[in-house]
C-alpha cells in the first residue's frame, strides 16, 4: 500500500489544489510506523528523523510533533529511555504549544514504554 503512495507522490502533481497538504515527508513518517510496528526501530527512527527534518513550515508543525514523538518511541524500543527522553521534552513542548491532540496521544503512548 505504501509502495502505490509512493507511486501517487512520484507522479505528476501539477494542477492538483492540495498538494502541499501531504508530502514526501508525510509520508515518510507513515513509513516510519509501519517500520516501527512490523519492521525494527533502526529503520523506523530513520524514516521519523527524515521526515521531521524535512516538516519545517509553520503549519507542519503538528505533523513535526507527532512524527518526533514517534521517533523517540523508536529511541526507547532502539537505545533506551535517555535518549528518548530528550527528544521528548521537546515533543511535550510542540504537542503543548500547537494544541496537537495526536501529538498528545502518541506522548502518552511513549511514556507507558518509559515505565519499567
């Protein structure tokens, strides 16, 4: 399913009204789940690193927020909580700042992996 995505985000999208309104790097970071829950960690934090490098407008804020929250689920799951644990201070900031409810969501799940 990923692969006709990818197939979709390739093709000619001249013309089409919403095309800044699902990226590359949106897309990335649906990669990146789909790693982190059937594939491993290591590729998942690097789909997440990707896509929230490239998330950097103002509205992608939110986006950037769930997909750095995500990523620091791959970090507790790939190195441990410390790492993690940094780039959640920063998750927490975004998900509060922007009001992001999934943002919020994702943070909680991340916190229950902390727990021993």
């Amino acid at each position: 399913m990923l692969a006709l995505a990818w197939y979709d985000m390739d093709s000619d999208r001249e013309g089409d009204p919403a095309s800044a309104s699902f990226s590359a790097a949106h897309l990335r970071g649906f990669e990146g789940v789909t790693s982190l829950y059937v594939g491993g960690p290591a590729e998942a934090h690097d789909c997440f690193a990707r896509s929230a490098e490239a998330l950097q407008a103002p509205r992608e804020q939110v986006q950037r927020a769930i997909v750095a929250t995500d990523q620091a689920l791959a970090r507790i799951r790939l190195v441990g909580p410390e790492s993690a644990a940094d780039l959640l201070h920063g998750c927490i900031n975004a998900a509060s700042a922007t009001g992001g409810r999934v943002a919020a969501i994702r943070v909680r799940a991340a916190r229950s992996d902390l727990r021993p």
